[in-house]
C-alpha cells in the first residue's frame, strides 16, 4: 500500500509537469494569446492520470506469485487499455480506424523497446550483485 501511495504521488506530479510544460510549449510556439480553459483543464487532468496509472502499473512486476510472462501481459492490457481509453475520449488521437491502428502500432513499439530495455538493465543489475556475492 505504502508503494501504491508513492507511486501514485510521483505519477499525479510527473503527469501535472508534463501538461505544464506542453501548455507553456503550446503558448511559446502559438499565434494565439488565449488558451482555451476547458480544453487546457481537459488535457491538465489527462495528463495526470496518465501519469499516475504509468507510475502505478507497474507494481504487476513486483508481485511474486505471477510469472513474468504473467506480469507482462497484465501490465500491457491495462496500460494499453486505460491509455487508449482516456486518449481517445481527450482527442489525443482521432476516432478513426487509421488513426487508432498507427496509434496501436507505434505503442506496442514503444512497449516493447521499453520493456526489452528494462529486462536487459534488471538482467545485469541481478548479474552485477552475483558477481559481488560471489567475491565475498
């Protein structure tokens, strides 16, 4: 429980960063001076759940009953789930068949150079501490 509330605190502020810093992007490059307040409250709000339910997802991976296998595919359906969902609804990406499959496709291309770079650091931190193990 005590990781979930962190996590959940990290997620709500890193996502909070990310809509300030796209809003102050937008207004900098932007020929308009006015933000539209629903549209900004909208995506404000988006971007910290999206920063929350990214940062909290992942505690699949530490529950040790599951297979990795088994923490993959969980992990997978409910981030590509909930972020489809709430882009979808926000306008992030259109409601259209070729837009949400070259959606679909760039996020499991993202998904899985993410988690093949995750395995490979975790395989040689696990490596690492044998190798110290062993010297002692």
């Amino acid at each position: 429980m005590k990781a979930f509330v962190s996590r959940s605190l990290i997620g709500i502020f890193f996502g909070s960063f990310i809509a300030l810093l796209l809003v102050n992007i937008n207004v900098y490059f932007s020929e308009s001076n006015i933000i539209d307040k629903g549209l900004l409250l909208q995506n404000s709000i988006a971007s910290v759940l999206l920063g929350w339910f990214f940062t909290v997802s992942p505690l699949y991976f530490e529950m040790k009953r599951l297979k990795l296998s088994q923490q993959t595919i969980l992990h997978f359906l409910t981030v590509i789930s909930l972020y489809f969902i709430l882009a979808i609804a926000v306008g992030w990406i259109p409601f259209t068949i070729t837009s949400f499959m070259l959606s679909l496709l760039i996020f499991i291309a993202i998904y899985i150079i993410i988690w093949i770079a995750f395995y490979l650091y975790f395989k040689n931190q696990v490596k690492k501490m044998n190798d110290d193990l062993n010297k002692i």
